[in-house]
C-alpha cells in the first residue's frame, strides 16, 4: 500500500476533518460548555438574591458535568469517572424532582 491509500483509509471514518480540526471542534465545544456554565452560575445568582430558587439552571449545570465526566469515562474507562458522572447525574436529577414537585 503506498503513502496516499494509507491517508485515504485513515480519512474514510472521520467526517472530512482532519486530526487537528478534531482537536479544536472539541475545545470549541468545552469553551462553548464553560460560558453557558457560567451563565448558569450568574442567573442562579440572581435568583437566589432576588429570594426565589434556581433549581432549573443547576440542574442544566450538574447534567453537563454528567455528561463531560460519563464521555471522559468511555474515552478513558477510569472509574472515578463513571463515579463522578453517576453523583453528577443524581444531583441532576434530585434537582428536577425539587423543580418539578415544587
């Protein structure tokens, strides 16, 4: 096999992106997901000081954290991880549950 079918077999599975561009699809979205974290942070702020709850955007912010520690556990298989992900999931979860009964 020469040079170019090797490159070609290499590119077939990847959407048209090379690896640098996969590299920086992948910081664009973990800076994509840092601002709306912070943007959670500052409307739960503002809630909690105007006296009223913020159960909605802390749920949003513990999911996200789910769902980057559950990816990073597939990726890496390292337990703490899947642990992280779980407690993530579950503060998720008992925060809806808080919003949704009221």
């Amino acid at each position: 096999m020469d040079r170019d079918e090797i490159l070609k077999k290499a590119q077939a599975g990847k959407i048209g992106m090379d690896e640098r561009e996969q590299q920086v699809l992948g910081l664009s979205f973990g800076i994509g997901g840092i601002l709306t974290v912070l943007l959670c942070v500052a409307l739960t702020v503002a809630r909690l000081i105007s006296g009223q709850d913020a159960y909605d955007y802390t749920a949003i912010v513990f999911l996200y954290l789910a769902g980057t520690e559950l990816h990073l556990y597939w990726k890496t298989r390292r337990r703490g991880g899947a642990l992280l992900a779980a407690g993530c999931g579950l503060v998720c979860a008992g925060n809806l549950a808080m919003l949704l009964l009221g």
